[in-house]
C-alpha cells in the first residue's frame, strides 16, 4: 500500500494536489481559480487530467480516491 501512496504522489503535480484539497474543502472551480490565478476553464481541464490519472470520475470520487491513497488528509 505505501508503494501504491507513493506513485500516486509522483503521478500527481503539486498544483493538482492543490486543487483536490480545495475541492475537498468544498470551493467551487470559481473560488479555486482565483485562489490560484487561473481561469476557471483551467481548473475544469485540470480536473478532467486527474479523473484519468487517476482512474475516478467525479469531484467526490477524486477526493475518496485522495484521501484513501494519503494523497490529502
């Protein structure tokens, strides 16, 4: 399971860990994009790259997937 949480660390930007955290604290794609000085847009796209990497398909299944994989705590 530690090798699993390490990939998956690796496989995962600091900005994407970024961004689930914030969606894990329940902002919106708006309120993470000013928080980060990026569109809105970007933080959709962003999204969509993580449901690939990370075989999830939702803002809810990403943050379970997270905070099961010790990606966010």
């Amino acid at each position: 399971m530690e090798k699993l949480r390490m990939n998956n660390k690796k496989k995962l930007t600091e900005r994407e860990i970024k961004i689930i955290a914030y969606v894990a604290d329940g902002w919106s794609g708006v309120e993470i994009a000013d928080k980060l000085g990026i569109t809105e847009p970007t933080i959709r796209m962003n999204l969509l790259k993580m449901f690939v990497k990370t075989n999830t398909c939702n803002r809810s299944h990403l943050v379970a997937y997270a905070l099961r994989n010790g990606i966010i705590n």
